[in-house]
C-alpha cells in the first residue's frame, strides 16, 4: 500500500515528524494492517485556514498523483485539530482512504 502522511503546519514547527516515520519503518501503530507499505511522501496541512479545506485537498492531491492511496493524518491533527473531521471528510471525498493517527 502506497500512503501520504499528513501532519499539523503548526505543529510542524516543533516536530520533526520522527515518530510518524519511526512508526513507517517500523510499521507499527496505525500502519501495522500494511504487509507491502511504501510513504509516497510526507506534507502539512497548509495551515490553519478557519476550517477550510482547500489546502489540505491540494496537498491530498499532490500525494495522490505521487501514488498515494491512503492517507494518514498525523497525530496532531486526529487530536489537537479542530478542523481534523472536515480535513477527513475532504480526502476521502477525493476518493482515498482516510486513516487517523500514524503512531
């Protein structure tokens, strides 16, 4: 399974994103149902936007093209986010599968 990670642009800013990617190569915690995974790539949301999910829609895009067919949303983003049900609801709407959490 190809995947995309997406993770908080805020918190971006404090995280280096190491145990997201711990969690990928270890393939534990949410990625631990994949037998063949590959991360097609790694992006942010694009920031906090007053709920508005055009951002994270480029950026699913983008990691889509690059082969991704599940997206994971980082940690920062199934907690902390008050926008992580919208941004959910927009990737799967561009028809991939949706996974909360990476580790």
């Amino acid at each position: 399974m190809k995947i995309g990670i997406i993770r908080c642009d805020a918190h971006s800013d404090n995280c280096s994103a190491t145990g997201c990617l711990t969690a990928v190569r270890e393939t534990n915690a949410t990625f631990s149902d994949y037998d063949d995974l590959a991360l097609v790539g790694l992006d942010t949301c694009g920031g906090c936007f007053r709920g508005k999910t055009d951002r994270i829609v480029e950026r699913t895009r983008r990691l889509a093209r690059a082969g991704a067919e599940a997206i994971h949303l980082g940690n920062c983003l199934v907690g902390p986010c008050p926008y992580g049900d919208a941004f959910s609801e927009a990737i799967a709407n561009e028809g991939l599968k949706v996974v909360k959490g990476t580790h």
